[in-house]
C-alpha cells in the first residue's frame, strides 16, 4: 500500500513508557514502543521522534521546594535525555540506526541539533530522537516535537497517547463522550480542545502541520495512519 506519509514526527510522552508502574521505564513496554518504530522503518517511513520525561521527572512538580523552575525544567530536560538513550539503544537491538540529538549539550553522550543533517540522516533510514525539548524551560516537550515537526519537513506530528484521539468530554469522566474524526485548528480552539499546548499547537497551525492523535498501544494504528487510514483524531486547516 503507498505511504501517505513519508516522513513523521513521532511524540511519545514520557509516561507512554512506563507501563503499568508510577515511574520510569518499563522494558516490555519500551520494546513494545519500538516494535512500532520498526514496523514503520520496514515500510519506509522516515522517523524522527521526540520523547518527553513526565515518567521521570517535571519541572513544574518540584515547586515550593526552594528548586528554581528553571532549574526543575533543566532536570525535566535531562530526564527527556535519560528516555531518549534508552529508546536509542532499544531501537538498535532491532537493527535499526538510531541517533540522540539533544537540544542541551551532553558531551560524550548525545550530538547537537542541525537540521539540514537530520534530513540527510532521516533519508538514510536512520531514526533520529530529538532530545531535551527545545531546550528552553518552561516550553514542553510538545512544543519540541512541532517545532522539530516543522525544522525537518515532517508530514505530520503524531502524537502518540493513551487515549485513542480528541474527545467531546474526557472519556474516562463521561461515557458519552465522542471521539472527533478531524478538526479543523479553529475548531480546536473555538471548542477549547486540549490537543497539545497552546505553543506547540499554535507553532503547527501557522505552519499548517497537520497533528493526529492516537492510540500508540493499539495494534497497527500508526502502520494504518500512514497509509492514509483513519486513526484516532485528526487536527488540520
Ligand atoms: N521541558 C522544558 N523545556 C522543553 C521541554 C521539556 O523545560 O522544551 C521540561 C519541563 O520541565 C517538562 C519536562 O521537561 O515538565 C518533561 O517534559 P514534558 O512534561 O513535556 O514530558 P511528557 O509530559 O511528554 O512526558
């Protein structure tokens, strides 16, 4: 089947690999994550990814404690390095290449950002990992994942959740919720959606990077979204 997407931005949250537990990683669930990294190499989609650090640490949660928040927000960066690392090492262990780009500088550990060396590494098949957000606090790794979206010519920004897409009302809380097909942006913000935040969905509106949200856990969901099937949400003008 031909790839309606040929190039994507992956956002995995950070507690997207953490299992069932309440922090860190979770190796069946890491491999699981990966499997669908792979499956999409094995059809020729171009990956890049961006992980958040939530099942580690966020720079807002430490407040009161006399920890600055920028300073929680650099540890919240560097705890989007420790899942970055580990993604890489799980995604070599099924022969795939894979680089660490991180946005705050790690000698020794990770490369810098440069996009025109992304493109050419992402064409090559390797899976680049974008780590460390923006590496600016008080942005999100959202936010990151539009704008390195939008820096490496992505086709779209998927991001990868519990939930199976945007719903009218949070389904856990109301069981008559429905799940939206598509939105338009103005839809999203008219009906005070939460997508992603405000910078990152703003960043894709104006660049008219189209956003699905969907399931990661649901068997084949991200092989079918970019093949053109209907997945989850999606957000586009
Ligand atoms: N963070 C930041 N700047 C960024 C991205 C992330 O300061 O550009 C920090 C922030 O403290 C955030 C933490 O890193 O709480 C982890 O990122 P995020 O909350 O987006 O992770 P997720 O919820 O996706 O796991």
């Amino acid at each position: 089947m031909a790839l309606k997407y040929k190039r994507i931005l992956l956002k995995f949250s950070g507690e997207a690999l953490m299992g069932d537990g309440e922090f860190g990683l979770c190796a069946q669930t890491l491999r699981k994550v990966v499997k669908q990294v792979k499956d999409l190499r094995d059809l020729g989609v171009e990956v890049g990814i961006v992980v958040g650090g939530g099942n580690i640490f966020r720079g807002a949660q430490i407040q009161g404690s006399g920890i600055q928040r920028t300073t929680g927000d650099h540890m919240g960066m560097m705890a989007t390095v420790i899942n970055a690392l580990a993604l890489r090492d799980v995604i070599e262990s099924m022969d795939i290449k894979a680089q660490v780009l991180s946005a705050m500088s790690i000698e020794g550990i990770s490369t810098g950002f440069n996009a025109n060396l992304v493109k050419k590494q992402l064409s090559n098949g390797e899976v680049v990992i974008f780590a460390a957000g923006t590496g600016s606090p008080f942005f999100t790794t959202d936010t990151a994942a539009a704008l390195r979206g939008v820096e490496i010519d992505a086709d779209i920004v998927l991001k990868a959740t519990k939930v199976d897409g945007i719903y009218t009302a949070d389904p856990k809380k109301d069981p008559s919720a429905e799940r939206y097909t598509t939105l338009t942006y103005d839809e999203v913000i008219q009906k005070n959606l939460q997508v992603m935040d405000m910078t990152a969905f703003v960043l894709c509106r104006d660049h008219k990077m189209p956003i699905r949200v969907f399931d990661m856990f649901k068997d084949q969901a991200v092989i079918r979204i970019v093949q053109g099937e209907d997945e989850g949400t999606l957000v586009s003008s």
